[in-house]
C-alpha cells in the first residue's frame, strides 16, 4: 500500500544501479538524511546524549562525560544517558578517588582534590599505577553494577547524618535516587545474557502525535542505560523502512559501541542484509533478531512497553522552543523555575520554588522558604536572594517565572545583575475579578511580562497555558507549606495562650525573638526583659 501512495503522487521515477544490495543500503540511508521524504521517519538525532568514556591509553586514566565519539583502542563508552550522566560521573569520583584533573598529572602536582582525599595522588607518585589501574578497574565495575556505588553512598551517607551533616546527607541521597533510576525497573532475571542492544519503533499518529524509537543496552546481563528518540508521526508507516533507517542511522561510523546482537521488536525485510552491512562496518559478526519467545522476547516487549509510556508523555507539541520564539527568550526553557509566596494577614509567611525539567516535574528540586519580610515585594527579594545564593551548588535553570507584575520581573533581574548572572526572568499576574484571583482552567486573564514586551493571550492558547501551569503548580506548593506552617504555629500559639499569654503578648514576644523555638529557648532574664517576670515565670514553670 505504502509503495502504490508513494507512486500515485511521484512526479517522476529516477534509479541508480549499485554494485550490492549492502551498497544500496547505505545509498538509501544517505539519500533520506538529504532529501527528508515524506514517508520515511524523520528522528530526532539522540547522538547529543553524553557518554561517560575512558582512554586507558593514558598514563592514569580518568573517567569523563562526552559527546563526541573517538574511535581507538583501549577507549571505552558508557552510555548513552538521557539523563544522570553527570551525577553517575560524579558518583564515581565520590565512591572512587580517581585523578580528575588533567593538569596535575602533567604539573606533577598534587592538588585540592588530595587535600579533600578525594584523589590519592599519583602525579606525586603517592599511589604506583598497579594499585590505581586496580582502582580502575573496579570502577568500570562499578559503572554497570551500580549496587556497588548505591551500597558505598549509603554508608557514607549514614555517616554524614551521625555527624548532623544532613546537608550533604541529602544530596547522597538524592543522588542514590537519580542512579536508581538509571536502570529501567523490571523483574525479569536476565543474568544467562550478556551484551545485546534492543529496538522497538512505535509509530504515531500524525505530527502532533509523535512516534518514538527506543533503545535498551544491556551489558553483562544488565539494562545499564536506555534513550529514546521522536520522529513525525507518518500516514504509511513500513517497519522494514523504520527500523532499517533507525539502525543505520544509529550504528555509523562513530558509533563508540556496538553489540555482537541486536534484537527488534518486530521482523522486518531487510533484517539479514543489514546484519551484513553491519558486520562490515564493524569488523565483527553482528546478528539482528527478532525473538519470539523466552527471555530476548520480554526484553523486546519492554521495549514496545517503554515506548508506549514515553508517547504517552509526548503527545503533545513539544511547547518549550514556541515559548522562547514568543517571548524572545535567550535560551529554550527546558528547566524552569518557578516562585510564588503565601500567608494570612502576614502570618506563616512563606515562599516556595518548584522546577520543571524537560517536560516533568522534578520534585527532588522543590524548595521552600520561611519568610520574614511583610511585603510581597520584600519577601520575593528575600526568596531570590537565597536562591541565587545557592546557584553556587546548583545548576543554573534556563528561565524564571514570577507570580506577580514588572516590579518583581524588575527585582529579579536587579538581582541578577547584582552578581553577574544572565537568567531569563518573566512574571505572570493574575487578573482580579470580583476582588478575587481566579486561577481556575480558562477562567483568567493573566498578563505576561518579559524584556521585551507585556502580553496578553488567549486563554486557549497553549503557550499561556504551559506558563499557567507553572505559576498554579508553585501556588499549590507555597499554599501546602503554609498551611503547614500556620497549623504548627497556630499548635504552638495554643500552648502559650494554656500558660495564660495572651494574643498581644505572644505577638510581642514573636518580634523579640522571631520564632516559637526560640521562645522556647529563651532564658527567664531573656524573656523578663523582652516582656515581664510575671509573663517569664509563666513560661519556664
């Protein structure tokens, strides 16, 4: 049917004679790459994913992350990894104290890194290059037996905690979340298989619904890593067409790695002349095979299961590159950060920030802020001043959005500018009728400001929605806390008020000594000269 559409619409037919069908083949794949025709996938190239990587060519080899592929031997790649590429990096060097820095080794110099005993130093020869290539080893372990770091950051973890270091007890703890979440969940014993690569393509719809390629990798048994990658969803879809130019594309020249098996979800034509082509390319025998029962079977049916989940993520537009084309913003805003503050007449006063993150929510990025400031303007500035303190352990995001007007957009970039920090900033505020904020699904008109101008959307536009979204999300999160808050204090207020204080000397009281701990810490001569004896021995019988 695909052939028969495709020839009722060709205007012409031109053919090139090739010597074998691998040549023709590759003549294929070059041809889609520049000619883009409409009825083959167009993927989103996935190639931008980093590897993790080691040259043990070198001396004292390191671990690090990469997106450019350079073939030699003895060069390994991990990978790819959509995402927690970085904090898997990073593990390593917390679990192992490898060499981080290039230039020690060349300075012979030991540096900050051994003073911290994160590195033991082998460019001042205090470690021989049989004990480090030891360590080497067990960290390449390490990188697709990720118990080994999961079980190491625990411990020290724990650590941290007994010596109330809770701080850096929680980042461990988030990241032993981020590379739980590295290997895709499933309880099947795949421990007889070694290395394979699995792929399952899935069409869409039409554009709006996209259609999706995922990959698996499993190394000695385990499903170390896995990306995916979008295609315009298309009216005739051929799987021979899809997964041949899907693995071609995948497996050129550069590709760092490729494994002896490779297993689709479903059979296609071309599947045995690929495999030669294939084997040519990479000088080894590669097999394409589509299983049909036991464990290569699930393993390319949770595949299909994997892609099925992500389309149901992807459909929709991808909203965030129309965002930044409307409001002229300097960066896409794939990770966005969003503020807003609540209280009651000035009590429980509290801020919060909620992140967005290539297309989801990432809780583990949620903070909130007790707040002392009265006004709205005062307690936004004291918000961002704590989150741009805090830049300095944590990424930067590409945008900020404001629940309120220009003067708090305007804040923030003074802010900003404060400390040499270039940051998209917009604001959005809530329309008021009836004296109330209405945040219901298109029952706002909300004004957005950026640099360059004020607007105002259509509340069915999907831009003024995604925005929306943001704003009503740290909203939500601001208004639990306080109620949180104000249910603590309003806890605490009745034990005083039990003691015989009284509203007004519990206010006075609060703005001596600004919390209810440390009234509750507050000495007899501390609180007789913020109030009286009388109310002091009150409160310490």
């Amino acid at each position: 049917v695909r052939i028969l559409r495709m020839l009722a619409q060709a205007v012409k037919l031109q053919y090139i004679i090739v010597e074998t069908e691998t040549d023709a083949l590759i003549l294929e794949n070059s041809l889609i790459k520049q000619l883009n025709p409409k009825y083959n996938i167009l993927l989103r190239d996935d190639k931008t994913y980093p590897y993790i990587y080691i040259d043990e060519r070198q001396e004292f080899p390191r671990f690090e992350l990469t997106r450019k592929i350079i073939k030699g031997k003895n060069i390994l790649y991990y990978g790819p990894f959509p995402n927690g590429g970085k904090i898997l990096l990073d593990t390593l060097y917390e679990v192992f104290p490898l060499v981080q820095k290039k230039s020690c080794i060349k300075a012979g110099k030991a540096c900050l890194f051994y003073q911290i005993k994160k590195c033991l130093a082998p460019c001042e020869g205090k470690i021989t290059k049989e004990q480090y290539y030891e360590m080497i080893q067990k960290a390449k372990k390490a990188i697709t037996k990720r118990s080994i770091l999961i079980e190491a950051l625990k411990e020290k973890m724990t650590k941290l905690a007994l010596h109330e270091r809770y701080e850096e007890a929680g980042k461990l703890r988030d990241n032993i979340k981020s590379i739980e979440k590295l290997t895709i969940n499933n309880n099947l014993d795949f421990k007889s298989l070694d290395n394979i690569d699995i792929f399952a393509v899935v069409n869409g719809d039409n554009e709006i619904h996209k259609g999706v390629v995922v990959k698996l990798f499993m190394r000695e048994g385990k499903i170390i890593s896995s990306s995916f990658s979008t295609f315009r969803g298309v009216d005739i879809y051929d799987k021979n067409e899809a997964y041949k130019q899907t693995l071609l594309e995948f497996y050129t020249n550069e590709s760092p790695q490729i494994a002896k098996t490779i297993l689709v979800a479903e059979d296609f034509e071309d599947k045995e002349e690929l495999s030669t082509l294939l084997s040519e390319r990479f000088s080894k025998k590669i097999t394409i095979h589509h299983p049909l029962k036991g464990q290569k079977a699930k393993l390319t049916s949770l595949a299909i299961k994997n892609a099925h989940e992500i389309l149901k993520q992807k459909d929709r537009e991808e909203i965030e590159p129309k965002i930044a084309e409307l409001f002229e913003l300097d960066n896409t805003p794939y990770r966005v950060e969003s503020f807003d503050n609540s209280h009651m007449m000035g009590v429980a006063t509290v801020g919060a920030m909620v992140v967005w993150d290539e297309g989801q929510w990432q809780k583990s990025s949620y903070r909130r802020y007790a707040l002392s400031a009265k006004d709205e303007y005062g307690q936004m500035r004291e918000m961002l001043s704590r989150r741009i303190e805090s830049f300095k352990k944590n990424a930067l995001p590409d945008l900020w959005i404001l629940d309120g007007g220009e003067t708090l957009r305007r804040l923030a970039i003074k802010l900003l500018d404060e400390v040499n920090i270039t940051l998209d900033v917009i604001a959005i505020a809530k329309e008021k009728l009836d004296n109330k904020a209405h945040r219901a699904k298109g029952a706002s008109k909300d004004i957005i400001y950026t640099k360059e101008s004020v607007f105002e959307l259509q509340t069915t536009d999907k831009r003024l929605q995604w925005v929306q979204r943001q704003r009503d999300e740290a909203h939500r999160f601001a208004i639990a806390y306080h109620q949180k808050k104000k249910r603590k204090e309003d806890t605490k207020n009745a034990l005083l008020q039990k003691k015989g204080i009284g509203p007004a000397t519990i206010k006075k009281l609060l703005n001596y000594f600004g919390t209810f701990e440390a009234i509750n810490d507050a000495t007899f001569e501390e609180i007789s000269v913020a109030t009286s004896s009388k109310i002091a021995k009150s409160l310490k019988t």
